[in-house]
C-alpha cells in the first residue's frame, strides 16, 4: 500500500493546522513526524487515519481517493501518548480485543495475539491485568493491540513520551525490529531529534502545519534544506550567528576576522547566517582551522556524562554540549571553538547556502 497526501490543508475558522502537505508514504516504511508541540504533527496522523476531513487536498491509498472516507473504512490502527488498555482485560484479552470484533475464529485470533506478544516480549505477561504491569509493558500492550490488526497504516502519536528514560530507551531499540517485521507504513511522532536518529527511516519536519523537509533521516539531520529545518532537527538548539564574507576573509557577528574555509570558501560574498550544533562547539582547540569565539559563561548544567554550557558571545547566546563534568563558574571567560567542517551556511531567505560534505558524519 502507498498513502500520499496531495496539497492536504486543514483549517479550523481562521487557524491553519496543517498547510499544502504533499508526502508519499511507501510499504514497509518507517516515516518520523519531527516537530515542536503544536507543529501539527497529531493533525496531520488525524487527517490520515480519516479522523478528520481536509479543508483541501487529498488523500489516496494506492491511487484511490479516500478523503471523504472515515476510519472504519481504513485499514489503519493508532497508538496515542497515553496508553489506553481495558482494566478489567488480561493482555491476551487486550490484544485480542480488536480480533473479537471483527468476528475471527479463534484459532486466528490465537496466532495473532501470540505473534504480536512474541515480537514486543510480552509472552510471560499475558495473563496480567494491566494494573499488574509496568508503564513499559503497558504500552507495548497498546501497540501489540494495534499490530495484530495487521492494517496497513499504524500511526503512533508520541506513544513513549509518557514513560521513564530507562524504559524509553528499551522501546527505542526494539521498535525499529518490530517495524521492520510487520511490513506496515509506520507513521511515529515525536518531539525528539535523538528519537528520530535512533529510529531512522524517513524523518518529515514540521514547523507551523507545513512539511518543511522529508527525506531519509540521516539526508534531513545532514543536509537540512533550510533554517528552519536545521532548528526542528537541532536539540539543544542550533546555534547560530551573522558572518559577512568578503575574498578570502570572512567576519563573525561576535567580532574577528577569520579565513574563509570549509562551506565559507564555497560561497559568494554576503552576509549569511551560521548555524552549528551545539555537540560541535568545544571549548579546547583540536585543529589550526578552528575559529575561535571568546565568550563569556552563563551557565553550566551537568547531565552526568555530559554538561551543557550556556556562552554569552556578543549578544549571541550559544551553548556546547561538551563530554565530562564541567564546573565553569558564571562570568567567568573562555574561548569557544568550532571547526569550520560543521558549519550550515544559510542564506537571506533561510535556504541552505553550504554545508560541507567532510562533516556528514556528525
């Protein structure tokens, strides 16, 4: 089966939820929604389930136009944020419930739910209530439900926000192995540039209704099209700062003049904006390229394994993302760095000017 959405909008009195979407969703994949709270990302899972009508565009299903179509006539399952199980249910029963009431015989149902519990470890649980389980067996209940429907579009709409960071983590792992199982169109919304990453398969980039970038994930973390993309898929935020090129020269909006190398040197003269992440900007040198950016500390917040130091550059404010725990007291002066490699060079419009090839690694 192929989803594809034609110039989809939806407005609800004069708010645009969803802006002219245009996305083709193929067999088999596993398609992130990567967007902020409010970015319209349940909007538009809504619009696919048959949810919600269109206030323009359309919606086909191997070519056929099924926007005026509700859910029932779809073959699609969803998982929300809150997993939703029935109390009075062991799992086995859960599981089976969708099976139920579409009248199958019992030894189908049987295979199903027992194909499904095998796929996300919950074989020694079936015969618990939910009660009786963890937040993370709760969940993977919520979406066994939904794969042994065996339609042909699961949306999950942030279906591991809700849980702890251990359990996040396990699920994390694990779904892509599922996904790949099933051969569904996946459809995952988060909030989270690291989930996206781990996840893979394509990422679609939301910011206020509109699809600003789709690709395969690593393309979009890499080589996003735009500002705008780059902020979505950048957390901490992006980094960025003003730079006016000018021969073989260039000058930072923090003050300095500094060669023109890396994206820089691929660029005609102007003012453009850099952005960088900020587990690039280190604050020791490795390289003789490197620029250099005198800051003044913030903040540090240490996260265990890491620490996050907030600079004050100019009237820039920047954060690195540096490795260890770093105790840097407010005020105090440093020396930033950041290797010309990882910069994105945008242009006046926000369009992706630069970007050099030698950092796709990052």
């Amino acid at each position: 089966m192929t989803v594809v959405l034609e110039g989809v909008s939806k407005k609800v009195g004069a708010a645009v939820h969803i802006d002219d979407v245009h996305l083709t969703l193929e067999r088999g994949s596993l398609n992130v929604l990567l967007g902020a709270t409010l970015a319209g990302k349940t909007s538009l899972m809504r619009l696919m389930a048959g949810l919600d009508v269109p206030t323009s565009g359309r919606v086909l299903v191997d070519d056929r136009d099924v926007t005026g179509w509700p859910v029932q006539r779809r073959s699609v399952a969803m998982v929300y944020q809150q997993f939703i199980n029935y109390p009075s249910l062991d799992v086995y029963e859960n599981i089976a419930s969708p099976l139920r009431v579409s009248g199958l015989p019992k030894n189908e149902v049987d295979g199903r739910v027992r194909h499904a519990a095998k796929l996300l470890k919950l074989e020694p649980y079936l015969d618990r209530k939910p009660l009786n389980l963890s937040g993370g067996q709760q969940q993977r209940t919520a979406i066994a439900r939904a794969l042994v429907k065996r339609a042909d579009l699961v949306l999950l709409d942030e279906p591991l926000a809700n849980l702890d960071y251990k359990l996040r983590e396990e699920l994390r792992e694990e779904l892509p192995r599922v996904f790949a199982a099933s051969g569904a169109i996946f459809v995952y919304a988060t909030t989270e540039p690291s989930e996206a990453l781990l996840l893979g398969g394509n990422t679609a980039t939301l910011f206020e209704g509109r699809v600003t970038q789709f690709g395969p994930t690593p393309q979009v973390y890499r080589r996003p099209r735009d500002l705008i993309t780059a902020r979505v898929f950048s957390d901490p935020p992006l980094n960025t700062l003003k730079v006016r090129k000018t021969g073989g020269n260039a000058s930072l909006s923090t003050g300095g003049e500094i060669r023109a190398t890396g994206p820089l040197a691929a660029v005609p003269d102007g003012e453009y904006t850099v952005g960088f992440r900020a587990h690039h900007l280190k604050l020791e040198p490795a390289g003789s390229e490197e620029i250099a950016i005198p800051a003044i500390v913030s903040v540090s917040e240490i996260t265990g394994s890491e620490s996050y130091v907030h600079l004050d550059a100019s009237e820039h404010r920047l954060i690195a993302l540096v490795p260890g725990v770093r105790r840097l007291e407010p005020k105090s002066a440093v020396t930033a760095y950041i290797d010309p490699r990882h910069l994105f060079l945008f242009d006046d419009a926000g369009r992706l000017a630069a970007a050099d090839p030698a950092q796709r690694a990052a």
